[in-house]
C-alpha cells in the first residue's frame, strides 16, 4: 500500500518562495476552500507533477513556474511502501528530478525517461491514468473511467488486478520471437550457402566424370569443327583479297588524286574567265553610257565606241565559249571521282571484311586452344573424383545438421507463439478479468445504491458497460445528465480503490475529490457521498476541494483555506 504522507511545494504556479506544506495524513477529511483563481487546485497539479512530471490540468510545463520569481519552481512528495520510505523531488529553473529512498539517492546514470519508468514500474506500480482513476476524481482536465478509450480502460483494470505483468513478459516474449526469426533467417542464409556448394560440388563431380572417352571425344570433334570454320574463313579472306588485287587500290588512290587536281584546275580556269567577262561587260557598259571621257572631259567619237562595243562583244563570245568547255569538262572529273570515290568505297568494305574474318579465325583459335587445355587438366585430375565424393558427402551431412537445428527452432518459435497467444489481451488476461468482473459490477451498484441512483450497471470483458433501469430500460452513460454521471464516476473510483486493497497492487491512502461536490452532484448526493467517506477506514485521508464551505465546512475534520495574499497563494489550517 501506497501511504502518501506530506506534500511541498514552492514558487509553483500561484505560490511564492516560502514552501507550501500539507500534511496528507492528519485527519480523516480534509475540506479544501477558497475563491477562484486562488490556487485551491494546485495541491492536485502539485502532487501529479511530481509523481509524473506532468500536472493534473492541461497546463504547459513552462506555465509551473511562478510567473513573478520565475525560478526555483520545486515540489516535494513523501510518501511510504511497505518498510521503505521515499522522497520523490521535482523542480524547474533548475531543472531537478531526485528519487530518495530511506534517505540515500538511487542511481541516476540512466535517462530522465528511465528514472520515471523505474518510478512508475518498479515503485509505484501505477501509471498517470490509473492514479488518476483511484486518487483523483476532479471536475477539470480528469477523464472519468466511463470517458476512456477502451484500451486505456484495460490498462487501468490491469493496474488493479496486478496483471500488467502479463504484458511485461508478452514484451519479452516478442523480443524472443524476433530473435528466433532472425536465427532462422541465419540458418536460412546458412542453407542457401550449402546449397551452393553442393551445386559446385556436383559441377566438379560432373567435370571429373567428363574425362570419359566419349567426353574426350566430343571435345576432339569441337576441335575438328573449329578448324573446318577456320578453313571457311580463310577461304572467303582469299577471295575478297584477290578483288582488291584486281581493283589496283594503288592505282585508284594516284587516278583519284589527278581527277581532284585536274577539278581544280577547271574551276581555276572558269574562275579566270568570268573575271574576263565581268571586265568586258563593264567596258561595254561604260561606251553604251558614255559620249564624254569622264577624266579629260573630251569627246569620244561614235565610231570609236561602237567599235569598243564590237569588240568587247566579240571577245565576250570567245569567253562564252571557252567557259562553256570548262564546264563539261568539269561535269567529266566530277563524274570520274564519283566513280573512284565508289571504287575506294568498295576496297575499304573488303578491307573491313578482312578484318572480321581475322577476328573471327582467332575466336575459333582460341576455342581450339582452350579445349586442349581442357582436355589436357581434365586428363590429369582423373584420380580426384573419388576424393570430390567424399567431400560432397561432407557437405551433404553438414546441411543435414543445418536442416535438424532449423526444425528445433522452428518448434521453440511455434511454442513462443503459442505463449504469445495465451498473453495476449484475449488470453489469460481476458480469463483473469473475467473472474473479477462480477465482483466490480457488484461492488459498482452497491455503491450506486448509497448514492441514491438505482440502476443495474454491468461491465463486460471489453470494458463496455450496459446500464438498465428499474423498468428494464437500456441506457448508455452518455445518455445520464451530469449529476447522474457524477453518481456513476463516484461508484467507479471507489470500487477502484476498493478492488486495489483487495490485490493489495495500488492500494493508497490518498483520495482527492476536486470540485465534485460543486457542480453537479445535489444535495441528496452530496449527503450520500458523505455516507460513504464515513464508512473509509482509518488509513484513508480524503480531500475535498470546494467552494460550499458554509454547507460543507461542519462535515470535515480539518479546512485548508486557501487565499491571495500580494499575488501568492496562502494556506491556512483549522480543525474543527
């Protein structure tokens, strides 16, 4: 059982420097009051942040710190398991997180996120959601049970009935199982390797065997095709040389060059004779348009241009003339070098043909040269086939052995998902739940009863409940009013603490109702709830936050006032 004794805290949320102590086991009932906004809550947001690292209402980390010292934000909780006492501490600007047990300091080499875990699990042994189903009840930021998910509904039912541990090892057994997968991916990988071998064992085997005579035969034949190919290709090599031969390629390339010297001379000459004719047509041009010499101004006589004009006509013709031969004569070589042109075309395609048939003669050389190689090594490793048998043998046993060690793990990994299947939350968790089931339906109406609200509430294996009237009626909770809600989360959280003291798994002393009594629950409730609190054993301290302090006040043993005093919040203490 979880005694939780004193709780401190100072420069958090509305608080100054000067600690904030409250004792949480002085009395029986303690009533918790004040106006808003005056820090009545922040025992809750307190107690949570330092169990958890996480307050009780959804406010942002950096929001704990008192807004006007803006530093040494630290909460304090004691509290007490067993034999062993604890001081869990807690702060920011400095950031601070110490877990002191019976005064000395545990180990804090391991991350922030491990030292919670080993205060969650190893110490505690509940988690944020399952504290808040059997400590808290509150009218902000707390989800009721009935408001969960359904997975979150099992894990707090798993945190009563102590049976989280199933879960634990069904995490364990999956690293087993991903551990074997692995090993039989390995023996797999070993498998493939053996195979292997044997494959190039038996290609060896199967060379050996190839020294047969028949073997050597084929391969002899291989030979004597290869030489028949090569004989083909000198012969087709002789004919394509003897075509370059009659082709005179020497010849060509000199009667090649002379046509494309013989061209330029051509268009040398007919360069030549239209500059000629250009000058004659200017000549003539310039006796059609002139009477007058334009440098001395003196008169040119008719007969004298006319016979300028004639000759220059005369000469023009010559010129035509000769241009015109030069232009056939041209046409001629052009067409003589086309004609070489094919003529050197046609010996390079023999040349190249030449070539590849050289290629090709090696390639069948080669075929030659390799296979007597072959048969010669082949010839000499007769005496190793019965050695390779026997080395075959050896492999062949060795993946018998691969194959034998394969099927255990097999077994292991098909009994580890057999175990996996029992720890699953539909095996031995669900019977287990199954077994408790009725008892938290009884004890739920039960309490249902004290609170004046007589419906039959029942929870099934998935944590979904049916809830009938007294005429048979089928309600869901989201159809009650609040109050009515109310009534239900009451009966939850007390049968919740009442199944822990039964496995004694997260037994606590501490029960903190925030706000309940204000806003929804009636006076009936209200008086009913009372009944209850009066029927808790000596070593449950009940807070009660609220602002009916006129009606509620006689009802407690002890009233915590809480109030603004130059912007921090004060407690001050009475018992009635």
């Amino acid at each position: 059982m979880i005694v939780f004794k004193k709780l401190r805290y100072r420069n958090f949320l509305s608080t100054g420097n000067n600690f904030t102590e409250i004792d949480l086991t002085k009395s029986k009932r303690t009533l918790i009051v004040g106006t808003n906004g005056s820090g009545k809550s922040s025992m809750l947001d307190a107690l949570s942040f330092a169990l958890f690292g996480k307050p009780h209402r959804n406010i942002n980390k950096p929001q704990l710190v008192n807004s006007i010292n803006n530093k040494n934000c630290e909460v304090e909780v004691y509290f007490q398991i067993g034999s062993n006492n604890y001081i869990v501490r807690r702060g920011i600007k400095p950031t601070m997180f110490d877990i002191i047990q019976n005064g000395n300091l545990l180990n804090q080499s391991s991350t922030s996120k491990d030292y919670q875990k080993i205060l969650e699990q190893n110490i505690l042994k509940l988690n944020h959601k399952s504290f808040h189903q059997i400590v808290v009840l509150g009218a902000s930021s707390f989800i009721p049970f009935m408001q969960l998910r359904a997975s979150d509904r099992r894990s707090v039912i798993e945190d009563l009935l102590d049976i989280g541990v199933f879960s634990k090892m069904n995490i364990l057994l999956k690293e087993k199982l991903s551990a074997v997968k692995e090993q039989l991916k390995d023996y797999d990988h070993e498998l493939d390797i053996v195979r292997t071998k044997q494959q190039a064992q038996e290609k060896h085997i199967e060379d050996l065997r190839r020294l047969s005579s028949l073997y050597q035969t084929q391969q002899q034949e291989k030979i004597e095709q290869a030489n028949n190919q090569i004989e083909l290709l000198q012969n087709s090599k002789a004919e394509l040389l003897n075509k370059i031969d009659l082709a005179n390629p020497s010849d060509v390339d000199e009667r090649h060059k002379q046509a494309h010297d013989k061209k330029q001379s051509v268009l040398s000459e007919l360069t030549s004779i239209q500059t000629s004719i250009k000058s004659l047509v200017k000549d003539a041009k310039f006796f059609t348009d002139n009477d007058q010499c334009p440098t001395c101004s003196q008169e040119i006589n008719q007969q004298i241009r006319e016979s300028h004009i004639e000759k220059a006509k005369q000469s023009a013709k010559q010129l035509k003339s000769q241009q015109e031969h030069y232009q056939q004569l041209g046409s001629q070589v052009s067409d003589d070098i086309k004609q070489l042109q094919q003529l050197i075309e046609s010996i390079r395609q023999y040349e190249t043909e030449i070539q590849s048939i050289d290629r090709d003669i090696y390639n069948q050389q080669t075929i030659i040269e390799d296979t007597q190689k072959e048969i010669q090594s082949l010839s000499n490793s007769n005496t190793d086939l019965v050695q390779a048998k026997l080395d075959y043998d050896a492999i062949w046993n060795a993946r018998e052995k691969i194959v034998i060690e394969k099927q255990d793990l097999n077994d292991k990994y098909t009994y580890y998902l057999a175990i996996h299947e029992m720890l699953k939350d539909t095996g031995i968790k669900t019977k287990v739940i199954k077994q408790y089931l009725p008892v938290i339906n009884q004890l739920v109406n039960q309490y249902l009863q004290v609170l004046d609200f007589f419906v039959s509430f029942h929870l099934d294996e998935n944590f979904e409940e049916t809830i009938r009237s007294r005429h048979r009626d089928v309600f869901s909770y989201d159809s009650f009013s609040e109050g009515e809600k109310s009534r239900i989360d009451l009966s939850l959280l007390f049968t919740w603490r009442q199944i822990a003291k039964m496995k004694n798994s997260v037994s606590t002393n501490l029960l903190v109702l925030d706000e309940v009594m204000d806003s929804s629950l009636d006076v009936d409730g209200v008086e009913s709830l009372m009944k209850i609190f009066y029927t808790l054993d000596d070593m449950t301290n009940v807070f009660v936050i609220s602002h009916k302090k006129e009606i509620m006040e006689e009802k407690f043993d002890r009233r915590l006032t809480v109030s603004k005093e130059k912007n921090f919040s004060i407690i001050h203490e009475q018992l009635n």
